[in-house]
C-alpha cells in the first residue's frame, strides 16, 4: 500500500523541483501548499542539515529567485493597469525582501564617513611616542604626514 500524505523523506529529484521553482521566483511557502511536497520546515531542514549538498543548491536558488524578483519590478512598473498604489506595495516588499535577502547586492548602500570634533579632521595625539614608533606609525602610514606641530621627517630629538 502506498504512503499517503506528504513526502518527508529527502530525494534528489525532489530536491530539483523545489529549487527549481524557487529560482523562477516562487516562495518556499507556496510551493509547500502543493499536497506533492514536503511541508517547509521539513525543506529547512534538509537546507540547515545540507542533505547531500541541499544547502548549497537552497542558496543558488535564492539568489536565481531575488533575480527573477527583479525582473518583476520591471513587469509592475511597466503594467499600465493604473493601479498605482498596488503597483507600489508591490514593488516595496520586493525591495525590501531582496534587500534583507541579498543586502549586498540590493541593500542600501551606506558610506560611513570619519571624522573628528565637529567634522574637523581625526586628530591622533603623537607626542608622547618614541622615535621607533613614530617611524612605524610613518611607515604604516605609507608616508602621510603626522601633523604633531613638527614636520613628518623632523621628529628626531
């Protein structure tokens, strides 16, 4: 008699069908409402276990997925149904999906800049240094000067 109910066990051939359809961009969940696939945290589980190798093909699919997510903010955008404001909420949870799924490639990008007491520049105070670790700091600092009132090159006793 055969087995009733969802598939548990882990196969290569179901494995290929869910990353399949995770790289054309449908959600794990969706694809776990099918009665013919394991529910989702059974697929987790062979992610976080990494069946022979799930893991590695979880991830490549992932990253297929946040392309083909791309690919339709440009299918909203271009629609012409005038629905902006659905169009919008649309386009947003893509974005911010991709961006906590893949922030490097579509995150926020954020400079961070340094600097001292009210913008001013970063100060280091050198004056108490020896020689041999200002002519370190010098050359750590490829050569820059080290602005401690005195020239770079005078900082002999």
């Amino acid at each position: 008699m055969a087995k009733k109910g969802r598939p548990t066990e882990y196969t290569p051939e179901l494995a290929a069908k869910i990353v399949e359809r995770i790289a054309s961009g449908d959600s794990l969940r969706k694809i776990c409402r099918s009665v013919d696939m394991p529910h989702e945290s059974t697929v987790r589980l062979w992610a976080t276990q990494d069946r022979n190798g799930f893991y590695t093909q979880y991830t490549r699919a992932r990253e297929a997925q946040m392309d083909s997510l791309a690919e339709d903010l440009l299918e909203i955008a271009d629609d012409d149904k005038n629905d902006v404001n659905r169009a919008r909420l649309r386009v947003d949870t893509r974005k911010w999906l991709m961006s906590k799924i893949a922030p490097k490639r579509f995150g926020d990008r954020v400079a961070k800049e340094i600097s001292g007491p009210n913008g001013g520049p970063v100060r280091f105070d050198v004056s108490g240094m020896t020689d041999e670790q200002l002519a370190a700091l010098e050359t750590a600092l490829g050569g820059i000067a080290i602005a401690a009132g005195e020239d770079a090159g005078d900082h002999q006793g």
